[in-house]
C-alpha cells in the first residue's frame, strides 16, 4: 500500500489551507481598516457569513468550474445548477491523473438533502458527476482523489455542512479496490463508448489521408472528432493507472484523438 504524504492528515488539505490563510488576511484587513474608520460603516460584512471573502472566493470557484450557486439567507433555499463553465477539461489532458499516485485513500462522501429541496440536490448531483465521482448508493459518492478544496468551496458557498460528511477511507465495507471502481462506475458503457470511438477515429484518419478532402470538410470532421472524443470521455473518472479496470479503453481513446489531431494539422498544412 502506498505510504501517504509526510503531511498528510485527512482534516488538513494544503489547498484549502492556502486558501483560508489568504481569506483570514484579507478578513484582518478589513476589520482593522473597519476599525480606523468605524464612524463610517459599523460592519463591512453581512452578519449570515463567518467571512465575506470565503464566500466570494468559493461562489468565484464554482462559477468557473460551471457552478452557479446562490443561498438568499441561513436556512433559506439553496440553489445549484451546472454548466460547461470556464475550466479545461481534464479529459484534454487525461495523463496528469492517469500518472498520479494513488494515496490508497477513498474520499467518500455522504449526503442526505431533504425532499423541498429536491433540485438542489439533482444539482449537487450533477456537479458531483462533473467532478468524476462514483455513485456507490444514491446518496454515497467516492473517488480517489482528494476533493477537499472543492467541498470546502460548498461548506461556504451552501452550507452542506449541514447535509453531509465528507470521509477518508482505507476500505468501503472491507471490498477490494477493484470492486469500488467495478460498483461506483459504469466501466461497461464507458469502454463501449470509448472502443467505438478508437474505431470510428481509425476510419476517419484513413478517410482523410487518403482522400482529397476540402478545408471546410477537414475542419468539420474535427469539430465533430472534438466533440466525439469529449462526449466519450466525459463519464470516464480518469482514474490512476493502478485502479484502472481490465481493458480499460481510454488511454486508447486518447492516443487515437491525438492522432487524428496531428493528422487534421498535416493535411491543412499542405493545402
């Protein structure tokens, strides 16, 4: 089993203390700077939020990972709804999480959002898929990979602190790591997907080497070949290399996508 971080410890994640160290800076700040000019305005934030700052940092996070979220009071309607937004794909980039080494940890988390507020919780759903977890139960996510950060940026921006409780787990319910990965995600789909992308990528590489095909259709096969390769991608938790399924079909999936990138670059650059 792979040894953790010398500073690993499952209630301290360096992000989220980077952040909160920068959040408390500015937090001082602003009270002393409050203080100098009290006569002024008696509060530079509203009394709902322990820290203007961390929640406008954390709603800023979401919103550019395609999350708009919105909380009117404490106790009030939560409001949660996923986009595209404005961060890369990390399907464009698969070898960064392929390569990681796995800590051996699963971060499990648990919810249980009351039924008024349903579509709260279909939006945590969604963003919970965004992120690439696995659903082991309806309300029980996992994934190898720390998403501290991120569920720091809900316990800000939407209180689940209340709802839910995110874990650190060697073991879930004594199964292999094999059997996590089998339960928690659809590989079957994923690699049926994936295996009739490699082949309809194949054909259409052949299709463009040997035909002379136009600027405009080259450019339209690869607006569709982008779109392919993303949508075929997008269930994939990209996980470590040591977790990955028996013919996992995605690093064949990529490897085909850049070859019919390099090949879309050679003929445009011959016309």
């Amino acid at each position: 089993m792979n040894k953790p971080s010398f500073f690993y410890h499952p209630d301290i994640s360096p992000t989220v203390a980077a952040r909160r160290a920068g959040e408390m800076l500015v937090d001082l700040l602003v009270l002393y700077g409050g203080l100098l000019t009290r006569q002024r305005c008696a509060y530079t934030w509203p009394f709902l939020f322990k820290s203007n700052p961390a929640y406008r940092s954390a709603v800023y996070r979401l919103h550019k990972a395609g999350v708009v979220t919105r909380r009117s009071h404490k106790g009030g309607p939560r409001t949660l709804r996923v986009s595209e937004g404005k961060m890369t794909d990390p399907a464009l980039h698969p070898q960064k999480r392929w390569n990681a080494k796995w800590d051996g940890i699963w971060r499990v988390l648990v919810y249980d959002i009351p039924e008024k507020e349903r579509t709260f919780r279909i939006g945590l759903c969604r963003y919970l898929h965004k992120l690439r977890l696995g659903c082991l139960q309806q309300s029980v996510w996992v994934t190898p990979r720390d998403i501290r950060p991120e569920y720091d940026d809900l316990l800000k921006a939407l209180d689940i602190q209340y709802d839910s409780y995110l874990f650190d787990a060697r073991t879930v319910l004594g199964r292999k790591a094999q059997d996590i990965v089998g339960d928690a995600w659809n590989f079957r789909e994923i690699q049926r997907r994936q295996s009739w992308f490699v082949e309809k990528c194949s054909s259409q590489v052949r299709r463009i080497q040997s035909q002379a095909l136009s600027q405009r259709e080259i450019e339209q096969l690869a607006r569709e070949e982008a779109f392919s390769y993303l949508s075929v991608m997008e269930k994939d938790p990209l996980l470590p290399r040591t977790l990955w399924p028996k013919g996992y079909r995605g690093e064949s999936a990529y490897e085909h996508h850049l070859a019919f990138v390099a090949t879309v670059k050679e003929c445009l650059s011959r016309l």
